[in-house]
C-alpha cells in the first residue's frame, strides 16, 4: 500500500476566464461566444434571438457571422461603459 508524499499530490488548477473581464473590453463588436459568456447564455439561445428577433439584443451580420453590440451587452449586463 503506497503512501502520497508532498511531491505526488498536485495542486489544483487555478480557474482562467476565457476571455476578459467586460469592462476591460473596448472593440466595438462581440462574437456569439464572447457575448453568451458575458450575458450567461448558451449560444445557441443567442443564435435564437437573432432568428426570430425576439431577443433583448439584435445582432449585425458581418460576412455571414453574428456580431453583437459591446455597448449593448454592457448595457445589458450593467456594465458602465
């Protein structure tokens, strides 16, 4: 039966954001990813609001992407600007 020691137990990872904190963020436009993870959202349900333009935010289309409004996500995520 085999003892841990110091030098076998690992630390635990520490937690990294994915992206920056919102008020750091200067760019005029956000992905789909960027702003579900800032308005705690699942994409997807972004994706839906763009469809049926039912969602509290409309989305750009830029080339055939979704381009999401940084100034509106803060707004909504009661961000100040």
């Amino acid at each position: 039966m085999q003892t841990a020691t110091l030098s076998s137990i690992q630390a635990p990872q520490q937690f990294t954001a994915p992206f920056p904190a919102l008020a750091l963020v200067n760019k005029p436009n956000l992905t789909t990813a960027e702003t579900a993870y800032y308005l705690n959202r699942r994409p997807q349900t972004l994706r839906g609001w763009a469809c049926l333009e039912n969602g509290p935010l409309r989305p750009t289309r830029i080339g055939g992407l979704l381009a999401w409004s940084t100034a509106t996500v803060k707004a909504l995520a009661g961000v100040a600007a």
